[in-house]
C-alpha cells in the first residue's frame, strides 16, 4: 500500500500540536478520542479528501506526509479499511515519523 500516507490537517491544529509533540486529531473538528484513529489518506487521494472535508472551509491546511514505517516502529498501528488508512493512536510530531508538511493551494 505504499511507504508513505497523507493526512489533510488544519494549520493551525498542527502548530498548536507542536508544543505537545502529539497531533490527536482525528480529522476536521474531531478528537482521536473521539472517533478512536486519526483520518489519513493516500498521494492519489489527498485532492479528494481536501475537496469533499475540506471544501468549504478557508483555513490554511496542511498535507502532513507520514512514514508508516517510522509511525509503526514507535509504536502506532495503521490499519486499511477499504482501502484507507486509519493511524490507530497518537500520532507523533518527530522528524523520523513525519516526511514532509506541504501547504495546499486550492
């Protein structure tokens, strides 16, 4: 299923998250605690996830690309359901996990 995986966050969520060194959001305006994983998606998906979650809201989002086996090597599961990761824990804000913080131009 690939290496890499995307989730769409909101800027301000993520600088927020840094201090922490924890991100916990599931996706828009949910807590990981609350759906139990956090949203991600594939490269070939992120426009879609963008346009559908995200289309009508004009905050400045991210595309946090993770490393899955990075993620998974400190401890945090990724599970695919019908085709979609679901990140099943906290998701850690380390350089090793996280591979790249794109903004998206819509």
């Amino acid at each position: 299923m690939g290496n890499h995986i995307h989730h769409i966050a909101i800027q301000d969520d993520w600088e927020m998250s840094r201090g922490f060194g924890e991100y916990v959001v599931s996706t828009r305006g949910m807590h990981l605690d609350d759906v139990g994983f956090i949203h991600a998606t594939t490269a070939d998906r992120v426009s879609v996830v963008v346009a559908r979650r995200f289309g009508d809201l004009r905050l400045p989002l991210l595309d946090i690309e993770i490393d899955v086996e990075a993620l998974e090597a400190q401890g945090v599961r990724v599970e695919w359901v019908d085709g979609a990761p679901r990140i099943l824990g906290e998701l850690p804000m380390s350089t090793e996990v996280i591979a790249a913080e794109s903004p998206i131009v819509r």
